[in-house]
DNA sequence: TGAAGTCGCGCG
DNA sequence: AAAGCGCGCGACTTCA
C-alpha cells in the first residue's frame, strides 16, 4: 500500500471540488493485487455497494480480487464535478491503476467511463470493451444508482457485468469461430448456386455504402450468410462471404449480374433470418431476390423484452458471451475488403446462434410465439413491400400549395411586427435595440448574433427563441404565466411559450393570436412541405421507414432510417413520418394516388374503447356498442347533463378527449388542464371533481377493471394483451411512488393499444393474401396506428372495399389462432378518392355495391 | 463543431 | 394525495 499513500495528496487544489470536500482526495479499498478494478463516479454513499457486490459474486465473480475506486477523488455533496474535474483527477486514478495493475476495469457511469475510456456518452459506450492505456479491459455500464432510480435499466446494467464476469473468468466462449468459403472465382460461385439450390435455412446479412434501396445511387458492398444444407449425411451448415461491389472484388464491376444469377436459388430458400431484416430484404429484393423473412432476431428479441437494446452487437455479448466484433461501417469501399467480409461472415454466424436461443424462449411461450409469427413475421414482409412501394405524391400540388404556405406565413409574421411596433408597415424593420435603447449591443435579441459559427441573422425569429420571448415577455410586457425547468446554474428557467400559455394570453395582446396562428404555418412548411419536396423519387413516390420493434406497446413507428438521423448522406433521399401528416386537405392531401387508381382509408372504428369494453366488461359501454350508440356522443350527453339530440358536433370532440383521459387513469387536475388547452372550457376544482365522478358513475366497471390492472403488474411486474403480447413493467418496483403510479397506469392503456395495434397489423395482412389471391391489384400504402391505407386500381374497387371491411371487421381468425373470443362489434370505415386528404366516407351499402 | 437534452407539436 | 397512453422530429439551447 506504500504506493498509493504516496499516490493521495490531502492537500490537492488542482480543482474545485476540494473546496466543499469532506475529503479530499480519497483513494480505494480492497485487493491489494486486484485483478479487477471497479470504477465509479464519487465515494458518496455507495448505498449500492452490497447489491453490487453481491450480484458480480452471484455471477462468479471473486471478489477477494477487486478494489473498488472512484474516478473523482475528492468526497462532496455540495458540488457536482464538470468534465474538467474529471480529466483533471484522472492523474491520480491513472497512478492507481499504473500501480494496482488490473487487467479488468468495471466503469459504473458516465464519470468513470470518461476517466478510463476516454469518452463520454454511457447510454451508447456501455456493454463495449475498451482497452485502457495501461493494458487492461474496461468495459463500461451505467452506475447502480441510476439503475435504482430507473429500475427499467435493469435488465441492460446485469447484462453489461454479466458480460464482465465472463470476460475476468475466461469463461469459453462457447461458439467456435465459423470457417468460411470466400466466393471469388467462377468455379465457387457456381458452387454456392449449387450450395443454395439445397440451402434448407439462410441467415443472412448485407453490408451497403451510400445511397437508398429505392434508387441507383447505392450498393451491396458483401453479402455473407450462414446456411443449413440438406447432405445425404444430413443438415450441414455452410458459411460463405460473396463481395460485391468493393474495389478488392473480383466482381465490382458485375456485381448486380452475379446476383441475378444467384436469385432464383436465394429466392426459394423458405426459412430466412436477418436481424432488423426489412433492411436487408429491401436491398435483396431491390436486387431481383425475392427475399421472405422468416426470423428476424430484433423483432424476437424485442417481443422477448421490449426494454432492453435489440442490436445484434449487445444482444450476442449479452446472450452468447462472445467477444467484441465489429468494425467501423462507414466508408466501407476504403477499408480492406478481407476485413468487412470477415466482419461480414461473424454478423451471420452469430446471428445463427443468437436466433436459436431466441426462437427457443419465444416458442417456450406458446402465445408469444403466435405473436410473433402472425403479427410480426407475417406483418414485416408485407411493410417492407408498402415500404418500397412508397406513396404518390402529386407533385403540381405540392407545388402550388407551398409558396401559398410561405406567404401566408410572411404575412403574419410581418402583421405580427406591426402589431408590437416592430415594423411600420413600410418595409423598415426597427431594432429592438432602437426600441429598447438601453439594451446593451451584446444583448439583442436578435437570433444567433453569430461570432464563430454560421450565417448572421438579422431577421426575428418568431420560434419559441430568444427573440420571441423577448418580443412577448419585455417588449410587450405580458406576463409570465409559466417557466421552463430551472438553468443548471440555479437561475429559474425561460417563460413558457406553450401553445396552453399562449392561449391564456390571447385577450391580453393582438400579436398573441397571430402567434398561435403562426405556429401552424411554420409547422406546416418546416416538417412537411418542405421534407417532401427533398424526398420524392423519379416516380414521385415517398418512402418511410416502419419499424415494428419502434413502441414498447407493439405499435409501429415510421420515420427516417436510423443511419439518416446522424447524417443525411448527399444525394440521398430519407425517409419520412407518415403517421403524422396533419389532417387537413390542405396537407394530407398533397399524397394520393397516380391516374387510374383510388386512394382507401380504412379506420377502425373507436378500436381502443370497444376493446376497454371488452376487457373491462363495463356494462354501459358493452351496451351501447352492441346497440350501435355513440358513446362519445353519450359522454358529452352525460357530462353536460343535456339529452343526446343536444349535443353539439363540438361538444362531442371535447368528449372525445374526456373518454381517453379518464378511461387511462387521467385525474381532476390534468383534466381541467387539457379542457382548457384543447378547448378552452374552463372547469372549477368542484366541476372538474364532479365530471370525474359522474364519469366513473355512468362507466362503473371501468374502476374495477383498473384495479385488476394494478393488482397485475403489482403481482407480476408485466402485464399481457388479450392475444398475449407482453408488457414489461418493471418501474413497478421503483421506489418512487410517482414512478410506480406511472407504471400503473401503463398496465392499464398497454394491453388496449397493444391489442388495437395488432389487431390492424393482421388486417393489412389478409387484406393483401386476398387480394393476391384474387388478382386484385391493391398495394397497402401504410398503417397509421388504427388505419390502413391502400392504394386500389379503380377498376378493381367493387372487389376491393368489401373484402378490406369484412376483413378488418372479422374476429373469427382471432378467436381461430389465439381462441380468444372478441364478443363486441368491430367496425371499419372507409373513405375512397383520389387524394388522402379529399377522401370521401362511404357509407357501408356502398362498399357493397360499388359502381364507379 | 457535434452531441445531447428540452420543448413543442404533428398523429393515433 | 395525485397521476391519461404511445410515438418522431424540428428548433433551440447547452455542453465540451
């Protein structure tokens, strides 16, 4: 120990932290010639301590070879260490380690993993090894004090030292490395043709550079599979790397033609496996191979765990205890070509594995498995067909719509300047330093007065900025009603420009309405007129990118890809949110369908409350959906204590909002919030108090059925969809109560919007068997949640809308595959035009009898 | 300059 | 005692 007291130096001032320290500089405890090091942030309570070391025993771990340090040697409450704190006390951990000599270093958090990694960002570093100057593994993970805050990161944190465990005991990686054929002459290529004419299974995996799956302006760098093969001597597995389109390939230049040749084979092969596979099934199929997934192991493992990281990197660490693999995938063409096929080769390899364990556990539960197949599976392969299909947008439309947009937005925002003296109407500007004289030049408000970085503006800026706030809460003097969260130095935070603000402070200035207003065309131009004249393709097509494994509910998510939100690759188009496209004509209309074909909504009807009737049994509302009533209309009835020929088209909306606040837990006081916000009724305390009550009355089975759901995740910590989808909720635990009450209510809204969501994801799918099956020409276009969209030859429309509303309507294959028995009615409505927007309701005799 | 975090708002 | 749920993304700010 003589090294590290002369390591300690009580006296240290090199940063802040020794001023309010209880103890400066405080070395670790533990083996004095550890093997493992484990590294946290500060030696402040360590109330973790003995889980910790409890677990990393339970593990195997010995813990007679750890020392457990911190990477801030100072001890304080008082004062949090800044990054500088950090690489200043790195010198005295680094002593420690230089002189302890660890091979093995555990970095709990975010500080340690900076101290001894070098780099900052827990979320994404943690489960990976880095290698520390000294010669030892560090392998980083989020702090236990954070785990216990949030027990959802649970799962991920006894992964990560799992992980660790077997790295420090040299437990055998027991996956062997693959011995692989290199397909780069003639003669073996003809032999991986002959190989995959009898490939029973394929799991595969293409690495690409640059561009989209839906254009020219991208290309297969390899493609690598691990195979199962019929032998005589039975199944044989079979691994190849096949470059492609690399400077080191033998076949750059006929890339596309070698797999053409290879697609007939590829194209049979029934039992497919990728992970996150729609990825590489868009590439294949953009190719010629027709590619069908029949595994994809992120979909597994997220139906598995829906809280846990789903990238094949951690999920194989995790799973498999195999070591790191992987290189860095960008600027693939200037890397060594053996290296990414190798890279390439491991993917499927261990891919092969990882879905043996995962298809093990989910057909270990026989409902799950369902799921998983006949939501997921089946429910993937046709996304990825509306996926790059993409959908039509009218071009001319989005040409004239636009300017009409950006004019009407220069107007408010010139009216908006009159309005607060900014402007005379004339073309001059005046500025607010000439306004406010007093105002120091550094002070403008002035957007980005820009010194290093950027263009210099001089406009206003009308987003919630420092222009705006300036403009509404100095200039104008309004008042502040709400503050954002406090700044990190302890100043309170910005006045809230909040659309519910804004509305509080209409009356109190003319440029308040303007405002709100505003915010619509900005929003309009900036997230959807704007992306959508970047994203068309040559057919005027734009494509999305649906996720299944997206929401925790089941739900899909659609969006850009993942690789376009860091950086949007010159020349190449991304992806766009199709379930958020506003409702008005004026925008949802601009999408629709080429000449000769119809553009078919199909909302389900009210889907989430009909399935809070049949899960909750609640008497009044299983009677007015088996007698057709409106139940919004009834709850507007109700609340406003008006008989239902009273109710006004508006009055129902606002009943609308009631009905899904309440029916998912919503209290009193977020209930006049929302009443005010959405549509400015203001309720008292006693009012909002009654409303609740009174609703609660009408619906009296809704309370108990809240409170089985509260028994349930109490009792389980995870609760099930009526076709067994699984939500995992262990913030149940948590020891915050606001946390648990949370989790609570998510045990309720889970299983309905699962079950709603899933319920569509089947629909789209038999819709598009029987359409395939009958010759119809109809492309589903996308779902939005509880609605699918089709694209429908307007000659094939008599066939069409009867099978899409039958089918959505149908239970029978509900009660046939799961035996669960949905004894409400289930009801699609449909609209039919030729834009998205302009779409006209079809009452049902028409779906029937269609003429065009 | 880039990453991360927050707010606000589009949809269901 | 009280507590709607589920997303993606643009704009802005802050941090390093």
């Amino acid at each position: 120990m003589t090294q590290l007291l002369d390591i300690r130096k009580p006296d240290c001032t090199l940063c802040k932290l020794h001023q309010s320290a209880q103890v400066v500089c405080q070395l670790g405890f533990g083996s004095k010639t550890p093997e493992v090091m484990v590294v946290s942030k500060m030696a402040n309570g360590k109330e973790w301590q003995a889980d910790l070391e409890q677990e990393l025993s339970d593990m195997g771990l010995d813990l007679r070879t750890a020392y457990f340090t911190q990477a801030v040697k100072c001890r304080t409450f008082d004062q949090d260490p800044s990054n500088g704190d950090i690489k200043t006390c790195k010198s005295y951990l680094d002593e420690e380690i230089a002189a302890l000599k660890p091979k093995f270093i555990l970095a709990l958090g975010n500080e340690a993993l900076l101290a001894t990694a070098g780099r900052s960002g827990i979320t994404k570093y943690r489960g990976r090894i880095f290698n520390h100057p000294s010669g030892a593994e560090v392998i980083p993970t989020v702090s236990p004090s954070a785990v216990k805050r949030n027990p959802g990161q649970r799962p991920g944190y006894l992964a990560d030292l799992r992980l660790f465990v077997n790295r420090v005991r040299g437990v055998a990686n027991g996956i062997p490395k693959p011995n692989y054929t290199v397909i780069d002459t003639r003669e073996k290529l003809d032999s991986l043709k002959r190989a995959l004419s009898i490939t029973s299974r394929m799991d595969f995996d293409v690495e690409t550079a640059g561009g989209d799956y839906f254009n020219d302006t991208g290309v297969i760098v390899s493609l690598s599979a691990t195979c199962v093969i019929k032998t005589k001597d039975g199944p044989k597995r079979y691994v190849f790397a096949l470059p492609l389109h690399h400077p080191e390939s033998p076949w750059r230049r006929r890339w596309k033609a070698v797999l053409q040749y290879l697609a007939p084979e590829l194209s049979k092969i029934k039992d497919t496996t990728a992970h996150n596979g729609p990825y590489d099934a868009k590439w294949m199929i953009k190719y010629g191979c027709d590619i069908r997934l029949k595994f994809d192991t992120l979909l597994g493992l997220h139906l598995l765990n829906e809280n846990i990281q789903k990238g094949l990197k951690p999920a194989c660490q995790a799973r498999l205890g195999v070591e790191p693999w992987g290189i860095d995938t960008k600027d693939l063409l200037t890397k060594p070509l053996d290296q990414i096929l190798q890279y390439n080769v491991l993917d499927t390899w261990y891919m092969y594995h990882l879905r043996e364990q995962v298809e093990q556990e989910l057909r270990a539960q026989p409902r799950l498995w369902k799921v998983f197949k006949y939501v997921m599976m089946d429910g993937v392969n046709e996304l990825v067909r509306s996926e790059m299909r993409g959908i039509w947008l009218d071009v001319e439309r989005l040409k004239e719509r636009t300017p009409i947009m950006e004019q009407k937005l220069k107007d408010i925002e010139e009216a908006i300047m009159i309005r607060a003296g900014l402007s005379d109407g004339l073309g001059t500007t005046f500025r607010p330093d000439l306004v406010e004289p007093e105002l120091a030049v550094e002070d403008w408000p002035i957007q980005k007065i820009l010194k290093t970085r950027g263009p210099v503006y001089a406009e206003p800026n009308f987003n919630a900025s420092k222009f705006a706030r300036w403009m509404l809460f100095e200039h104008l003097e309004l008042p502040v009603l709400e503050r954002g969260k406090d700044k990190a130095n302890g100043d309170p935070g910005d006045p809230s420009m909040a659309e519910g603000v804004m509305l509080a402070l209409k009356a109190n200035h003319p440029v308040v309405p303007l405002m709100l207003e505003r915010v619509e065309y900005q929003k309009t131009l900036s997230s959807f007129f704007h992306p959508y004249a970047e994203l068309y393709d040559e057919d005027h097509r734009i494509h999305t990118n649906f996720k299944m494994a997206g929401t925790v509910t089941g739900r899909l998510s659609s969006g850009k890809n993942d690789e376009d939100k860091i950086s949007a690759v010159r020349g190449k188009l991304r992806g766009v949110n199709l379930q958020q496209v506003p409702r008005s004509p004026f925008v949802r209309g601009v999408f629709g369908t080429p000449p000769g074909w119809s553009f078919v909504e199909s909302d389900y009807s009210q889907i989430e409350l009909r399935i809070v009737a049949f899960l909750s049994r609640d008497p009044t509302m299983l009677h007015l959906y088996k007698t057709g009533a409106d139940i919004h209309l009834a709850t507007a009835a109700s609340v406003l204590g008006i008989p239902p020929s009273q109710v006004t088209k508006d009055d129902r909306k606002k009943a609308k909002a009631v009905n899904f606040g309440f029916v998912y837990g919503m209290g009193w006081r977020k209930f006049i919030q929302t009443a005010f916000e959405k549509y400015q009724s203001v309720f008292t305390e006693e009012e909002a108090r009654a409303v609740r009550t009174a609703f609660f009355d009408q619906f009296s089975g809704l309370q108990p059925w809240h409170q089985r759901q509260r028994r349930l995740v109490n009792k389980y910590g995870r609760v099930q969809s009526p076709i067994g989808r699984i939500r995992h909720l262990p913030d149940i635990y948590s020891p915050d109560e606001g946390v648990r009450a949370e989790a609570e209510r998510q045990a309720i809204n889970s299983p309905v919007q699962s079950f709603g969501s899933d319920l569509a994801v089947m629909s789209m799918v038999q819709i598009n068997r029987k359409f395939r099956k009958k010759g119809i020409e109809g492309h589903c276009i996308g779902l939005v949640h509880d609605a699918v969209n089709y694209e429908i030859r307007d000659d094939h429309l008599a066939k069409a809308l009867p099978i899409i509303k039958d089918t959505m309507e149908d239970m029978s294959l509900i009660k046939k595959k799961f035996g669960v028995h949905v004894d409400i009615p289930i009801l699609a409505d449909l609209k039919v035009g030729r834009y998205w927007g302009d779409a006209r309701e079809i009452e049902p005799e028409e779906v029937y009898n269609w003429a065009a």
